[in-house]
C-alpha cells in the first residue's frame, strides 16, 4: 500500500515551482517590476509539474509506490518483497482477463476493505486502453491494497495510511478511480511489452536502468505476488528472465555428501512422482477445507518434499546449506510449532553474492535450532530432525522475496 508522506524528485520540483511564484508574487507587492511572461511561464512550468503533461511522457517518480511488504495466505510465513526484477509481464496484453470470482475472494482475504466495485471498471477500461487488465489490478492491489488504503473523499475505504489516489500515479492529486486510470493511461501509453523493466523502474521512480531497485525496493516483489495471485500459470502468467537466481545453488539440506535426494513431491510447475505442490491431484481445489483460500501462496507452490532415499525420511539430520559451495553465515529468523500432525518449522536468512537468500524447513522434530542459541550459524550446522509422522523434509526457498523453485531455481538436491 503506498504511502503517501513518500517525498520524490517530482514534490521537490513541485515545492521549487510553488516557491518561485510565492517570490514572485512577494516583489510583485514589494513594489519591484515583475514582467508578466515571467510570471506566466513560471505558472505553465508548475503546472507542468503537477500534472505531467508534455505529450503524455511519463516522468520517473510519478507513482508512489513505497509499500511495505505484505503477507501471505493464511498459514504461511510472510514473503517479502525483494528488491530484483527477475521477471517480466506482457502488460500490454489485452486477452489477460483473470477470473473474476476467484480474483476478488483472493483480494478481500488479503484485504478486508478493499473497494472491488471497481473491478469492472478496472478490466473494462484496461482492455479500452490496450493495457494487461490484470496487471492495472495488480497495480491496484499493490498501490493502496485495492483501494482499501484510499482517502474516503477519493471513494476508498479510507484505512490509514489512507492515499489521494488508487494507483499511485501523481499522489498528490485527490483522484478517483477514473482519474486514476486516466492517469496511467495518459502517462504511460507510450511503453510496449518488450519495455516491460523501463516501465517498472520509471513507474517506481528508479534514476537507475539496471540493479536493484532503491527508491521502492518492495515493489517488484509485491508486483510479482499480487499479479501471481490473479494470474497463477497459463498464458499471460509472469515468467522467469532468470536476473536474480542465475548462477546460485543452494546445497541439500539432508545431504551434505553429493546434493542428491528422493522428491516426494515437486513444485506446481516441476512435480515430481505426480506431486506437484498446490496443484491437483494431490491438492484438491482450494474451495474445499482446509485449503479454504486461493490461490495457493507461490512460496507454497515453489516447495519441494525430500527423503534421503524413497522411504526413508524420518529422523533425518537437517543441516544449514552452502550457497555455491561456500559455507554462510545463516541467522535463524524464527520458528513456530504448527500442529501435532505436521510438528514445527524453522526460517534461516543468509546475504551471499549481493542477494537475501532465506531457507525455510518445515515438519522438524525441533521448533528452534538443535545446536543451540547463538548469533549465526554456519553452513553445515545440524538445526534440527525431520519429523517421523511426515517422512520427509519440506523445503522453501527465497531469493531477493522471490520464492524460487528449488529443482530450477538453485539445483537444490538435484546432484548438479
């Protein structure tokens, strides 16, 4: 959700303009001589400014969009929002139509308040404009959490930190949801598919063309989440350019002699012995308890159960693994006991390379690490023991608050 005391380089040139014609109108009263085409061409610089004209160009910084990372479903660990573009939309195509009913139960699960009476409205002018009418949503749910997080003047439902607008485009106007649209649409028309990151990085107000991103680092992974929410697989879904996990691997955390073991099951879009995690037939539809929401997180659908060999999981030793064959520093982030049937889960984060790596181990004997309370832990270090009642060891990795596959994401227990 945007929030809007968020200062960019477009409020300074604002405040400059406002503090010229403020001098100006000073000498004015003063009695010293001010040519009017002076004070003329200040007011059209200032209102140029503001609204952004100048042929419909977009100007970096125009959208607001320094949002705080936001959960996950109900019972999964938070995912946060990674500063990496490691991923690419087609934004401008016009067929990506989510399914409504599903689209708008995800949207109120995530935000209670949200304003979906605009969701037609959204879809409907995002294919009038040529635009992906899911990603306008996603831009929507992204800004001000689906207008949850817009000023009741502007027809949000006014939940602090509440914005003048929908969807961050010029936040200091008081904007309503066409307004909004129009915003978007006039400044941002000019961006084809094939310029997906520019418009990404001129959107969040980047003054950089490659890199993380600085100004709004929660932005490309929230954009990543809620557009994956509406728009889990198929044709139009976000794919992989590779940027953040290229060149990583991510050593198995059962087996510390040669990165193999047994999947018992894959990732939904790797499964493995007809396992795919979140996805049929091992998954029923998220409609039937206890997978009352849906979709199912990505972190879940990017997850992988292991055994050391077909059978044997239980009372595994689990160790902290090695990134690209070099032992880390990992701090263990928190554990929480979950049930008697599942038993407990541990979180660990490393830095390695210039990327945020987090390990998550679920169905361990063990709620905090077994070797003991200490500041980090190193690569190799025995944390826990893989519960007997599940057999094997539930995996989940994140890189720069992407979850990532770890079959083709790190090579993870795959040998390689």
């Amino acid at each position: 959700m945007a929030q809007n005391n968020q200062e960019n380089g477009l409020d300074d040139a604002r405040r400059l303009g406002a503090a010229l014609l403020q001098n100006a109108a000073r000498s004015a009263v003063s009695g010293f001589a001010v040519p009017i085409a002076i004070v003329i061409a200040v007011i059209l610089i200032v209102t140029f400014i503001i609204l952004l004209g100048g042929g419909g160009g977009a100007t970096p910084g125009l959208a607001n969009n320094n949002t705080p990372p936001v959960g996950d479903n109900p019972g999964s660990p938070p995912v946060p929002a990674g500063p990496n573009l490691n991923y690419t939309i087609k934004f401008r195509d016009t067929t990506v139509v989510p399914v409504k009913s599903t689209s708008i139960d995800a949207i109120k699960q995530q935000f209670p308040k949200a304003q979906v009476q605009y969701y037609d409205i959204i879809v409907d002018r995002a294919i009038q404009a040529g635009w992906n009418p899911a990603f306008v949503l996603t831009l929507w749910i992204e800004e001000t959490g689906a207008s949850q997080n817009t000023k009741i003047a502007a027809g949000g439902a006014g939940v602090l930190p509440a914005s003048n607008g929908h969807l961050g485009c010029a936040p200091w106007e008081l904007q309503t949801i066409n307004e909004s649209l129009d915003c978007l649409f006039k400044n941002f028309s000019g961006y084809s598919n094939d310029q997906f990151e520019k418009f990404m990085r001129t959107y969040s107000g980047e003054s950089s063309d490659s890199g993380p991103f600085v100004n709004n680092p929660n932005f490309p992974g929230n954009v990543l989440k809620f557009y994956s929410m509406l728009v889990p697989s198929g044709p139009g879904a976000a794919t992989g350019t590779g940027g953040t996990t290229a060149g990583i691997q991510v050593s198995c955390p059962i087996n510390k002699t040669n990165n193999t073991a047994y999947f018992t099951c894959g990732t939904a879009t790797n499964p493995r012995n007809g396992c795919g995690h979140g996805v049929p037939p091992v998954y029923p539809p998220c409609t039937q308890p206890p997978y009352a929401f849906c979709p199912f997180s990505e972190q879940l659908k990017n997850s992988v159960d292991i055994q050391l060999s077909p059978g044997n999981g239980s009372n595994l030793p689990v160790y902290l693994p090695t990134i690209n064959g070099a032992s880390q520093q990992w701090t263990f982030t928190g554990g929480t006991y979950i049930d008697s049937g599942n038993a407990s889960k541990q979180a660990y984060e490393t830095n390695s390379g210039g990327h945020n790596i987090i390990a998550v181990f679920t169905h361990l004997n063990q709620r905090t690490p077994l070797a003991g309370s200490r500041a980090t832990y190193s690569s190799g270090t025995k944390v826990g023991t893989t519960f007997a009642g599940k057999n094997h060891l539930h995996a989940e990795i994140v890189i720069d608050g992407i979850p990532t596959d770890p079959i083709t994401g790190v090579s993870m227990c795959t040998g390689s």
